[in-house]
C-alpha cells in the first residue's frame, strides 16, 4: 500500500491524481463491440442472444430454453437451510428498512390553485445478476426488495447461461416470487431488456452490477432505457487511530480488496507506528484468503495509507475521495460524521464492519462508487419509482397569473405560450 502524508501541497496534489484516474478511460474496441451487439439484438433478436451464448459463454441455448422454468421446489435443490435461513433474514430486514423510504404524495391548495407531487412505481425493470464466480446472492435482494416495495408490477431477471445454475439463485428467485427469468448475460442481455426481442419484453430501467461489456452497454442505452448507474471498482475508507484493533482494521481493508485486483482501500490515520502495526497484519491475514493473489494485487496498486496531522480534522480529505464505504472506527466519529458530506455508506465504530451492510442489517449495498457520492445515494425505493406533478386553476387563480405569464413569456419570445393565455381571457 502506497504511503502519503498529507502535510503539503504536493502530497494533496498526488492524491488527487489517484482519485482521479479512478474514472477508467473509455476503451474505443470496447465501445464498438458493445455498439455492434446491440445493433445485432436489435435486428436479429433472440437469434442474436443464441448466437452470443454459443460465442461468449460457450453454451448451446435452444428457442425454448431461453427462458427459465420455474415448476421446481426449493426442497429440491441442493441448498444449505442454514444459509437459505440467513437469506431470509436478510430478506426480511432490508425489507423493514426499506419500506421507512417509500414517500409521501404531496397535495397544495392555496388561491384556487392545487398542485399535487405523486409518486408512481416504475412499470417494469429489468435485474441483471451476473453468474459463474462472480455470483452474488446478496445483490439480487438488494434490486429485488425495494423494486417490491415501490410496486413495480413486472420484475425480469436475466443471468448468462450456465451448464449448472446456482441453486442459491433459484432458491432466491422462488423466495422473493420472480417469474420472469431469462438465460442471457452480458451486453446482449441490457440490449434485450432496452430494446425488446420476440421472447423479452422490454423493460422501462435496467438494474445490477455486470462487467465491462453490461457496464458500457448500459452506457449506451441510456435515454433508451433508465439504468441504475455505472458502477466502478469497489472502495473503502478506514478513520482509525493508536487506540483501534490493527488486526481489526487490515481484515476491513482485505475485504473490501478481495473484491476485485482493481478495488481500493484507503486508511487514514494520524499515527505512523499504527498505520506500521496495520501493515504487517494485513500481510499475515492476507496469506489466509482463498483470494490472496486478488488482495495483494489490489493493495499494491490502489492500497492508501494516508497519514494526517489531526485525524478528528479528515472530513474535507474524506469529502474529496467520496468513498463507497466509509469506515469511522475512531472513538470520536460522532464528531467527524457532523462534517461528513460524501459517502455511499457510513460504518460507525470499532464493531459495525461493512460486511454487515453487504448482507443482512438491511441498508441496500448497492452504492455509487468513483466518486459518485458527491452527486447520488446508495439504492433505494425511490430508485424504482417516478414523480408526477399535477397542476388544477380555475378561472379566479387564472385571472390573477395570466399576466405574469404573458410578460414572462414576452421576455423569452415564446409567443405561442403568451397566446395559450391571452386566447383564454374574457372579452
């Protein structure tokens, strides 16, 4: 992990220039291919999604495959009910925590005019849930829960073909009553949802993490489609000072670069020996992972140590790097969170590790990442719903607006809307 104090100008500089080489470069063949597999979709249909599955997942999926059957039961598969228990204790609190999201409709009369704000669900959304390794159980409840909460009537699920289907993912999807399942991955997969095939139906927002190919295919349809957002490498800020747990501290930066060789982990501290003592336990646990080469690589090319002068003074530091996850296990957090502007999720103390908000507390681990705090929040119901404002003048309120609204459309040389008025009044 690199090392920075941060006690001048050019140590603040240096930082800004890795902060801002998280925003990956746009790749120029990445960009055609994905621009060429949509055009196919878009004129070939389902026979291009066939095509794709024999080229890119080495999978032969006939016409009347493609879409999922669902006449099987749960006690069927082959599940741990322990872990399929933990699932749906998951379930159940990101539900309670949700629901407290949905909103209120608004409703003002006042001068014979009434203005109503309505929220409406969104009609239908498309969940893409990446397969193979990269499988994650946990993030099609984060999509799936809220999307329910908001009301969404038509919830599709798409996941590339595989020769075994994870059987935590057919479990989920009959717990969480999805019946709409497709066997398709990749940019082929936000094409079919955007654009629509003979077999799928197009949606109106596309939700879930996916690789390079789902992340710039997203990208592209935007404005066809409503999408999520463009989720980068994952992230993690650590506030920890002398009077922390340094075995405690290496094991949250691990996991967060377990992630991803390109994820980043990040200490702050304002104590050299403790940021010393915090190495070589991440060099010792490190050697424990299953992902030991993903980690090693991670923390050697985005690992940051940064050193402060006054560690109860790193908000406008912490407020620039704009973290996914932010991690304040420093006795004096309440003080430091008062200043805290930028962060997807906020951990507070020594025991609240971020692999709690990833699974089963019930906040949603769907966060905006490269520094995207500074302008979004983290999934939620409102992500799957929309706001209609009404409007209603009778002729009393007409009478005393219509000239206010001539002389400003006069200034903008809108004539027709000055007309829409006058055309109105009384002779």
């Amino acid at each position: 992990m690199k090392i920075i104090k941060l006690n001048n100008k050019h140590s603040h500089i240096k930082l800004k220039n890795i902060l801002d080489n998280r925003n990956t470069i746009r790749n120029e063949k990445l960009t055609l291919n994905v621009k060429n597999i949509i055009n196919n979709v878009k004129i070939n249909g389902d026979t291009a999604l066939y095509k794709y599955a024999k080229k890119f997942d080495k999978i032969s999926v006939k016409r009347n495959q493609l879409k999922l059957n669902l006449n099987y039961k749960i006690s069927n598969l082959s599940v741990d009910i322990n872990i399929l228990k933990s699932f749906r204790l998951a379930i159940k609190n990101i539900t309670k925590f949700h629901k407290l999201q949905y909103p209120s409709n608004i409703i003002k009369k006042e001068n014979n005019i009434i203005l109503q704000s309505q929220w409406k669900a969104i009609d239908s959304v498309g969940l893409y849930v990446p397969g193979g390794k990269a499988f994650y159980p946990s993030s099609l409840i984060m999509n799936v829960v809220p999307a329910k909460i908001a009301g969404v009537k038509r919830i599709v699920c798409v996941t590339p073909p595989s020769k075994e289907i994870n059987h935590y993912f057919l479990a989920l999807i009959k717990e969480l009553k999805i019946d709409e399942v497709y066997f398709v991955g990749g940019a082929q997969a936000i094409a079919a949802l955007a654009i629509g095939t003979k077999t799928i139906k197009p949606v109106n927002k596309i939700f879930g993490p996916g690789n390079a190919f789902v992340a710039e295919a997203k990208r592209q349809l935007f404005g066809k489609v409503g999408i999520d957002l463009i989720a980068g490498p994952s992230e993690i800020v650590v506030v920890a000072n002398k009077n922390n747990n340094p075995k405690w501290v290496a094991s949250d930066l691990i996991a967060q670069a377990e992630h991803d060789a390109n994820a980043q982990s990040i200490l702050i501290t304002d104590n050299t020996k403790f940021a010393d003592l915090v190495l070589l336990e991440v060099k010792k646990l490190s050697q424990l992972s299953q992902k030991k080469q993903i980690i090693e690589k991670s923390l050697s090319t985005n690992g940051i140590v940064l050193i402060v002068n006054n560690i109860n003074e790193c908000s406008n530091v912490i407020n620039e790097i704009a973290p996914e996850h932010l991690h304040i296990q420093i006795k004096s957090y309440k003080k430091l969170l008062s200043k805290i502007n930028n962060a997807g999720g906020i951990f507070l103390g020594e025991y609240s590790t971020e692999a709690f908000g990833d699974y089963i507390v019930g906040t949603n681990h769907v966060l905006p990442t490269s520094g995207a705090a500074k302008f979004s929040s983290g999934l939620g119901v409102l992500d799957f719903m929309k706001r209609n404002s009404i409007v209603q003048i009778n002729s009393k309120s007409f009478d005393k607006l219509k000239q206010d609204t001539i002389n400003m459309s006069s200034i903008e040389g809108l004539d027709a809307h000055k007309m829409s008025v006058k055309i109105r009044q009384k002779n």
